[in-house]
C-alpha cells in the first residue's frame, strides 16, 4: 500500500511500566495523541547507501530503529539523521516499520514529510578558514554529500501540505542579534565571517520546518529542526554560537509578541512567526544540555523556560540514571539529573562530554500532558538489546523520546 508523502513545500501501545517513568493519566485512548523524536542516526557516509540499506528487510540497524518505533508506537514521529532521500521514506515504511520485529506489532503511518536538508550543500565560501574552498566544514551544514543528516515527519494524521513551511534559506545574518562569531585573533567583533559570506551563510544547520498535523480536526503545528552539535569548531565557536542561534529561531517563532518574530522569513518568502492562537509541538535533536555539554550557556533554556513552551512533565527514564551510575567518568561531573538524559556519549574524561539531554518533545502551554517518557531501558529489562550501552551501539547513541497530549 502506498500512501502520500509529501516532499519539499509542494510534496513530501504502551511501553513496558519500567521503560515509562512518568505516570500516565487516565484518559480515553482516542482522546491521546503521541508526539515523539528519534535521532535514529539513519545517516550514512556515502549518498545512495541509505536507500540501497533499506531496499531489502535485512539491515539490521533498520531493523532496530523500526523496532523501537513500535515499542515506543507515536502518532507523529520525527526522524533525525535520516538522509535526504524521498525514495528512502516508502522502503523504510514497507520494509522496516510495516514489518514485525522480535514479535513486535507493526505500525503503518500513512503521511510522510521530507525535505531538502543543508548539509553537505556547497556555500562557495572558505567557512572554516583553513585557506581553501569545500568539503562539509564549507558547506552551508556539515554533511560529505547533500542531504546527509536529514529529517523526516511520519504521522498517523493528516498533514497540512498547503500549510508547511521551511526555512532551510533563512540567513543567520537577517536575525535580529545574531551571535555570530567572532574571530579571536583580531580586534574587531563578530568577524569570523566576511560581510560576503554573511551575505550568504544559512542560521539552518540543516533546515527549519512548521509542518501542520490535523489531528481530529484540529490543528497541532510540528515544529522540527536539529541544531548542529556545539563542537567541532575553535575559539570562535562558530558551532557553539550556532546551536545558540538555531535553538533561538523557534522561541523567537512562536513568541507571543509577534514584534518578535517580525524578522522571520520562510523559503517560498511569507514573513512572521505562528500566531500566538496556534497550537505547537517544538521537537528535535537540540544538541542542547540545560547544564551540561559545550553548549553556550542558556542555549536550552530558551525554549525550557519559553512562557509558550510546557516542560513540567519532562520526559524521564530509569535507564538514564542507570547508565550515567554504571559509566561514571564524564557523567560524574554532571549538574542535569540524569533521569533526563537522552543520549548515550562518550564518558571517557580525554574525550567526550558524557550522557546528555540533546533531544526535546515540547509542547505549547495549551496542550495538557499525559505522560512522557524515554525509551532507555537498563541491563536486566527485556528490550534492552535495542539500545545497549556506550560503546556498544546496536541502533542509535540517541533514545527516543515522546509525549503524550490531549488534543
């Protein structure tokens, strides 16, 4: 069976009581609506491979990311690190998600969304300084090949194809007090850039997108993205001040003081942010701690403390806290109760910042909340082949995370 997918602006149940910490409420079951994100680093290092991976049922990393989408089984679903490829979206459907794992019950999400990602998109500019021209460090977002590290929304609901928006051309220079960043060995600011390279570089690392869910009727904006991780960079911190500003874009968008997002522009040219009557679900790879990680300070805490946003039922697990004790090392040092982590890094002290909350489901204050939760299970817990623990990565170094809302 195929069903739509919606390509570009024209195109594109219960888990197990351990693995769900925060308590569910007691609700009619077609009165719940399940938003979740997964980086299910779905990426691959060579174009063409992803969809050659997932042409046959057997890859078995799909089958493990597929899996844990029918354990987790939400209604709206982001996938980061899934490389821009329209064709990829069906065979992951029919091959993977359509398909029984380990005895799990498939699941079938009639309406996809993709788009084009900046990563790996040649900028034509030396963006690294290093003295020459290409590669993924000049490239609008890292990525050896355009698309990799793309995204994609599947939902059991429709989606408002006329409605979408993407802002995968916005200019990091257009928003209003950028921090943009500034190259340590000379006197003047915010000067790691030239005036013609601003004229050009993207805020998106990968893009931006406001894609519309009518659920029952009603409306419920996904707002989706996924920041570029705050390292791999120098002292200018060109990627740290980056997150920053790619976190900022959707607190400024869903501000309630339109004044706010006045500056925004999407790709087909429509200006302004959603206005202050709409719904929202803010989701994502935000590469972003609260506390702990290279974040620039507050990075997170744009949206966690946004008077819009509703974090008062974080999503939390059992298996965080249980990894971050049996790791030790970087985790140690940590201020973010580890219930909250997301992702599963390198601990090593040499070499990584240890376990993070880098991924965010978060909904507008006129959503209620049901529940939440992180599908991260401990050692001794059935599913737990499916995440395993650093550095044995069976599906992603990333867990998935959802929220259950009322519409």
């Amino acid at each position: 069976m195929h069903r739509p997918t919606l390509i570009a602006a024209a195109l594109l149940a219960a888990l197990p009581l351990a693995l769900a910490p925060v308590a569910q409420a007691e609700e009619a079951p077609d009165r719940k609506v399940r938003f979740s994100t997964f980086n299910a680093s779905l990426n691959r290092n060579v174009a063409g491979q992803l969809v050659a991976d997932l042409s046959t049922p057997d890859n078995v990393q799909a089958q493990n990311v597929a899996e844990t989408v029918q354990r987790v089984r939400p209604d709206v679903l982001l996938v980061n690190e899934f490389d821009y490829a329209p064709e990829a979206v069906d065979l992951f459907r029919d091959n993977y998600l359509e398909v029984s794992h380990h005895g799990s019950e498939p699941i079938d999400y009639p309406y996809a969304y993709i788009a084009p990602s900046n990563t790996g998109v040649p900028s034509g500019h030396d963006l690294d300084n290093n003295g020459s021209v290409g590669g993924g460090n000049d490239a609008f977002g890292f990525g050896l090949f355009e698309g990799q590290y793309g995204m994609v929304v599947y939902s059991k609901h429709p989606i408002d194809t006329d409605a979408v928006r993407t802002f995968q051309t916005f200019r990091w220079a257009d928003m209003p007090g950028a921090m943009l960043p500034d190259d340590p060995a000379t006197p003047e600011p915010a000067d790691w850039y030239s005036a013609a390279e601003l004229g050009d570089v993207r805020l998106s690392s990968k893009s931006h997108w406001d894609v519309p869910i009518d659920v029952d009727g009603s409306t419920i904006h996904f707002l989706v993205s996924h920041p570029t991780p705050p390292v791999f960079d120098g002292a200018e911190d060109r990627n740290g001040t980056r997150n920053h500003d790619e976190i900022r874009f959707w607190a400024d968008y869903v501000s309630s003081d339109a004044a706010d997002s006045a500056y925004i522009y999407d790709d087909a040219g429509v200006y302004g942010g959603l206005p202050a009557s709409e719904r929202f679900v803010i989701a994502g790879d935000q590469n972003s701690d609260p506390l702990d990680g290279d974040s620039v300070p507050g990075s997170a805490q744009q949206l966690l403390d946004h008077p819009r946003v509703n974090d008062a039922k974080a999503p939390a697990s059992v298996g965080g806290t249980w990894a971050a004790e049996l790791q030790g090392a970087a985790n140690l040092g940590h201020e973010s109760h580890p219930r909250f982590d997301t992702a599963d890094f390198d601990d090593r002290l040499c070499c990584g910042p240890g376990n993070l909350r880098a991924d965010y489901v978060l909904p507008s204050t006129g959503l209620r909340v049901l529940g939440s939760g992180i599908f991260w299970p401990t050692e001794d817990q059935k599913f737990y082949y499916l995440t395993g623990s650093f550095p044995f990565v069976p599906t992603s170094d990333h867990r998935q995370v959802w929220v259950d809302l009322r519409p």
